[in-house]
C-alpha cells in the first residue's frame, strides 16, 4: 500500500473530538480581560489560603456558598461578581479588586502671573455655581425629610 | 487508542483522546493551562525546577504562555491550517537525548516558553497531537510528566505502524 492510502485508510478511522476546541479558544480569546482578572483573583486566594493553612471548605463556609462555588472561584474561570470579590475580600481580610479614587487636582500658582487674568466674570460664575449647589442640596434635604416612610405590604 | 478531529470536519490537526477525561489530549492541555488550582498544584509538586520563581509568579507566566500559544494555534486553525508546519518544530534530540544538563533559566531578556504540544507529522498537512507538558527542564527523561509524554510518543508511534505506515513516513514534533 501507497502512503496515501495508508492514510486513507487511518482517516477512516478517525472520529470528532467530544468538544469544539475552536469555539472554547474564541470564547479565551474574546474574554480574555476579565478572565485574566479572574485568574489573578484565583491565584491570590489560593496563595493566601496556602500561607494560611486554610482549606477551601473551610472559606466556603466563611463565604456561606457551596464547596464547588469556591472551587470554580480558584479554578480562575468564574466572572466573578463585585459581591463575590467583596466578600472573598473580607472572609480572608486581602484587597483583591481596587478603583482608583477620583481625584482632582487644582495648581494653584504661588504668584499668578498677570497674563492668567482671572476675570470678575469667573469669580462671579463661580459663586452663582456655589449657590445653585447650595439651593440643590437644600431641596434635597427638604424632599428626604417630607419623604413618605416605606409602607409594609400589606 | 482513539484519535480524533479536533477541528470538526478538519483532517488535518487530529489529537489522541484521553478517555479518563472524555475529551481530547490536545483541549486537555489547554483546559489544564488556564485552570489555576491545577497549575498552582503542579507547581507546588515541582518547587525544586523553579529557580528564582514563586509559585504564582509560575502560575501567571504558564497562562501568559498558554495565550500566546493558543492564539497562535487559533490564528492558524481560522485562516489556513495548512500553516500548521509553522508552528510545529522536529523534537530537538537534546529534548529527549542524553546530552549535558543545563537548566534552562525562566528569566532573561528572551525567555522561551516551558509550554510543549507534541506531535506527529504523517505529511506536512496532517499532525496528531500525542499530548504535552510543562517542561521546566532540559531533558524529557528528567521528570515523570514529560517522561510520561515520550512514552505517548512511542505508543502513537507503534499505532501508526499498524496502518501500515513506516519510521521514514512519520516525524515527532513539538510546539512551544
């Protein structure tokens, strides 16, 4: 027999695979930001439970989920929600997902410069600004306290 | 031992399947790659070939690599897997050969990747993945996993032969 039927023959026998490998390397490929950040999750928590001492039972507990929930979550494979992260975050006391504040800085120069030309017209921008934040809060102040207290269903 | 499309209807990449596991050898070792309890575990039973490496810091880069290699691998499936020749290398015989141990660093400017697909190339448009490893070490004799691999080498090998196909007609290869 030729190569080529050799090979004919070996194709015969060949089946598909029980899963679609192309569909799972898209879905790694699509997800992959997320799914880093869930990988790196896994990796923190299993590091602490391991510098701990701690057995994955024993966090599900903590966590009052199912053994299998938290061995998804250290698998790094979970889209994890904000309330999972927050507990994991205070069962083992670690940070793991951190927004960085808003911040707005101001430079205030030690001697302005006369071209910087501050304008009455913006000193007077400002203070309507101010007093229309004042107004704002008031009203909102005036609508909680006259607010209506939630009713029991009857 | 069954062998198996790993793209449906492709006949060009097949994979040996592993039956304890129900899947193929070759979305077995992907499956693995990014699984972190698995990784942290193998990790853990291999400190000793780690050098400089914490365990997590091993953890990170396996998945780094395993990204890189999938995205390679997808690349090639979505436009033309006829390219398949570009990704898999022969099997260096110092992989499997006695040679002089030198330990491969995992840090430097250029670091190569430990992530291994084995192969066997029937022609240059058809390879069966026999399986693959984490290999943090020189020689594939080293260590019980990637001893564990050529022994898959030869067994795919000696099932291939039964088709009637002979040592010159087959090749073992790797991808990294």
């Amino acid at each position: 027999m030729t190569k080529k039927e050799n090979i004919e023959k070996f194709l015969k026998t060949v089946k598909d695979d029980s899963g679609n490998w192309l569909e799972e390397a898209r879905y790694r490929r699509k997800n992959r930001a997320w799914l880093r950040k869930s990988q790196r999750i896994a990796i923190r928590v299993l590091s602490t439970l391991r510098e701990r001492g701690m057995q994955q039972k024993e966090l599900a507990e903590q966590l009052n989920v199912s053994p299998q929930q938290v061995s998804k979550i250290v698998k790094g494979k979970e889209n994890l929600t904000l309330e999972t992260i927050s507990k994991l975050e205070q069962v083992l006391d670690i940070t793991l997902f951190e927004v960085p504040e808003y911040h707005t800085e101001i430079e205030v120069p030690a001697n302005p410069p006369q071209s910087l030309n501050v304008t009455d017209r913006e000193t007077t921008r400002f203070k309507a600004n101010m007093k229309w934040s004042k107004l704002q809060k008031q009203q909102w102040n005036q609508s909680e306290s006259t607010e209506e207290p939630f009713q029991k269903a009857s | 031992m069954d062998i198996v499309r790993i793209i449906s209807g492709v006949n060009n990449l097949l994979s040996v399947f592993n039956e304890d596991e129900e899947m193929s050898e070759f979305r077995l070792l992907f499956k693995n790659w990014y699984d972190i309890e698995y990784l942290t575990n193998f990790f853990e039973s291999n400190k000793s070939d780690l050098d400089v490496l914490t365990i997590d810091e091993a953890v990170e880069q396996t998945v780094e690599d395993a990204d890189r290699l999938e995205e390679s691998l997808l690349s090639v499936a979505e436009s033309d897997t006829e390219q398949l020749q570009s990704l898999f290398k022969p099997l260096f015989p110092s992989e499997y050969r006695l040679t002089t141990y030198q330990r491969e660093k995992a840090y430097g400017t250029v670091r190569r990747s430990w992530l291994r697909v084995y192969a066997i190339r029937i022609n240059p448009n058809l390879y069966v993945v026999t399986g693959g490893a984490i290999k943090m070490t020189q020689k594939m004799q080293d260590r019980p996993h990637t001893q564990k691999q050529l022994k898959r080498l030869a067994q795919v090998r000696d099932y291939l032969h039964e088709f009637g196909f002979t040592e010159n007609d087959i090749e073992s290869l790797r991808a990294e």
